[in-house]
C-alpha cells in the first residue's frame, strides 16, 4: 500500500498516545487495556479524479492561473494486528457532521472500537466520508462564485450541527442538559465530545457519492472486506455493494433511514451478509424534529424483512430487544461500547467467516 506505511512491529498504542480527555481524569479512572502490539500501520486514499481549475494569482498583481487538482478522493487509515490475516478486515465510515474519529478514542477516554477491533485480531480501516476531513473538498464552487462566474444563490449549503441538535439527534436525553435515567452515553464528557462535531460539505458531492464508489474499490483492495456504515453512511455499505458488489464479504448498518429499494436492487444485496442495529429511546425523543428515530427504525425492519424474503442472511439487531438499554445513536462510544463490539464481532464469526467470508 502506498502513503505512510510501518511494517515492523509496533507497541503500545499508537492511536491513541497522547492527552486523556480532561472529563477522564476527573471521572472513575480508565481501565488500563495493556500495551497494544500490531503488525503493520498506514494511510492511503481511495479513488480521486483530476479537474482543471482557472484561479486567481498568486499575488496582488499576478496573472490568473490553470492546473490541474485531485478531487473525490477518500483517506484511509489503518491497523493490522498480529493475527490480521485470519480475520476479514473492517472498514468504518462516520456519519453526518463527524470523521473517523468516531471510531478512535471516546469522549471520556476508553478504547474505541477502532483500536478494540485491533485487540481482537481484526484488520481495521476508517475512512473518512469524500469531502470531510483528511480526504479533503473540493472548494471550486466556493472560488467560481467568489469571482462572479456563478451566482450567489448556488452556493452549497453547509451543515453545522450544534450542540443542541446534536444532543437531540444522538438522542442523549428528551431535552438539552438532561439525560435520560438510562442514557449509556457518557454526558460527563459532552463538551469533549463536541469538539469532534465538524461542517459537513457533503452538498459539494456529485450523484452518486463518491463515497459509495470508494467504499466498494477499497473492499476489491483487500480481497474482501465487512464494510460498516453509522447514521448518514448507514446505507453506504449496501450503496457501495449496488455500484461493486465483488469485495464485500458484509455489510453492518448502524441507526439509519432505509430507503426503499427495488426488486432486483433487493435481490443483488440479498447475496451479502447484514447486520442492521439500533440502540435505545428511539420513540423517545419529542416529535417534529430533524430525525424520527421510530420512522427509521421501522423502514429498515421492513428492509431486514425483504433481503430475508428473498433469501439472504439479515438480522435486525434492536438492543432493547437483547435486554440492552440506554444506548444512544453513538452506541460505538457508548459506556458499554466493548459489549456491543462484541455482538458485532460474533456476527461477523458467525454470518461472514464461518460462511466462507475469509480471504
């Protein structure tokens, strides 16, 4: 693989050397998990496509220039364990107004489940979502009607979530500062969590995402992959699968709307394992808002229910109905993150490895 790469053995978690959130240190002290050892480490990127752009000089009085840039790219950080081989990889893609960072590191400071997929000997790579963080955007729209060459009314919208949408959306509580007796997120650590909230550009992006392109070439470069979505990349992995279905060996969906999908769609997602989960208090959050939890929850049962119909492997795992409760839309950084990891890593044993999943 191309970009930075280490090949030698590596101790003693490097992902997450550096500062405890100060909401760690004040709260119960994190359990220490022991050195990590891993066989390999790296970044690359996924796709990318060059585009000639005319910009201004630079300089007061230089010329206008033309060149060429790269856009739609996808960047992709990894880490292989030890035993990395005996396990299919995990690919991780973040939601709306996030990064990979919802994988790494929670809030108040436990292992994520980048680092604890690692610790059980799966290959991890987090990408991050085409036009969001290290993979970059593609700001030509901004600069063209900037110089006049667009008009103002088409300039892509950008979203920004604060901290009381977020609060709402990731269901923390039914209002603002007051958490549900229940809730398994660890509000202590809100303000930490917040700082990992950043503008969503994905209005910049052409049809269909180059996101979903990306995901499936990435799942053909590792000879097969699980591919894992959350919130706004929830369906990403069965879009992915319906542009290149070759390297996907399975696909996990976390708390998002399904949209409706058409017979012979159903029929080519029916041949890849699926896992759709959702967490807690999914009727619980006051009506009228930017999403109905219920409304999602209920079109993606109706999805689980017609890949069953026509013949694949899919399972609905509502946590609620397991006797887990309390778990927000940010179930991975959850208190009981490690024993949904878990259930997430049996379910791939059972319906992806165990039915010929392995590379």
């Amino acid at each position: 693989m191309n970009g930075l790469k280490c090949t030698t053995v590596l101790v003693a978690g490097l992902w997450l050397a550096g500062v405890v959130p100060a909401a760690a240190q004040t709260k119960n002290k994190i359990k220490d998990p022991g050195p990590l050892t891993i066989k390999s480490q790296g970044s690359f990127f996924v796709g990318g496509e060059k585009k000639t752009i005319t910009q201004p000089g630079f300089g007061p009085n230089a010329p206008a220039t033309s060149g060429e840039i790269t856009v739609n790219q996808m960047y992709v950080q990894y880490q292989i364990p030890m035993k990395g081989d005996v396990h299919v990889p995990v690919v991780m893609v973040h939601g709306c107004c996030l990064s990979s960072k919802t994988w790494e590191t929670t809030p108040d400071g436990r292992i994520g489940w980048s680092e604890y997929f690692v610790r059980k000997d799966r290959p991890v790579y987090l990408a991050d979502q085409v036009s969001r963080a290290r993979s970059g955007f593609d700001a030509t729209s901004f600069a063209e009607i900037k110089a006049g060459r667009r008009p103002a009314s088409e300039l892509p919208n950008i979203i920004n979530a604060t901290h009381q949408v977020a609060w709402a959306v990731f269901r923390f509580g039914p209002t603002f500062g007051t958490p549900f007796p229940d809730e398994q997120f660890p509000v202590d650590a809100l303000d930490e969590f917040s700082k990992q909230v950043i503008p969503d550009l994905n209005a910049l992006l052409p049809t269909p995402s180059p996101t979903w392109t990306n995901m499936a070439a990435l799942a053909v470069r590792l000879r097969g992959a699980v591919l894992m979505g959350h919130s706004e990349s929830g369906f990403f992995p069965e879009q992915a699968a319906l542009i290149d279905p070759s390297g996907i060996k399975g696909m996990i969906s976390i708390e998002m709307p399904c949209p409706p999908m058409t017979p012979e769609q159903i029929a080519t997602l029916a041949k890849i394992p699926t896992l759709v989960m959702f967490g807690d208090h999914l009727s619980d959050m006051p009506t009228g808002g930017i999403v109905n939890w219920g409304d999602s929850f209920a079109s993606c049962s109706t999805y689980v229910d017609q890949i069953r119909k026509a013949g694949g492997d899919a399972e609905m795992m509502h946590l609620p109905a397991l006797g887990i409760k309390g778990n927000s839309h940010m179930l991975m950084q959850d208190r009981n993150s490690d024993q949904l990891a878990d259930l997430v890593i049996a379910w791939i044993d059972k319906h992806v490895e165990k039915k010929g999943g392995t590379r």
